[in-house]
C-alpha cells in the first residue's frame, strides 16, 4: 500500500487558484477533497501512460501522525 500526503494544499490552491479562493475556498468547499481530486487524475493518467493497472482511492477522515526516529539510539 502506497499512502500519499499532500502536505501544501495551501499553496496548491493559492498557485492555482489565487489567493483569494485559497482564503476563502475552506469556508465554501472542502479545499483538499478538491486538491485530491486533481492529484488522483494525475496519477490515473501518468500509470495508464505506463500501462500500470491500480485502484486509486480516496480515504476520508484519516489523519497521520508523524514520528520523528531520527538520531535515537
């Protein structure tokens, strides 16, 4: 299982939508259901150019954790 973060969905929405739909687009839409949608055609269209076959899909409600291991001994 591959998980995918998309960790700037801010900036996504500013670059390609401006910065006034990345203020007030949370207020009307759910900006990264949107920003997901766009990243899950991406990468239809790059596995089909390869000829990869997979089930992409979107998973709502899952929040990640993140853990820093580094320099632990």
């Amino acid at each position: 299982m591959i998980l995918i973060e998309v960790t700037n969905v801010d900036e996504l929405v500013r670059k390609n939508k401006g910065r006034v739909a990345s203020v007030i687009g949370p207020w009307l839409t759910d900006v990264e259901s949107e920003v997901e949608k766009v990243v899950i055609e991406q990468l239809k269209r790059a596995f089909a150019k390869d000829g990869v076959q997979a089930n992409i899909v979107s998973i709502g409600g899952l929040k990640l954790r993140h853990l820093n291991f580094d320099n632990q001994e």
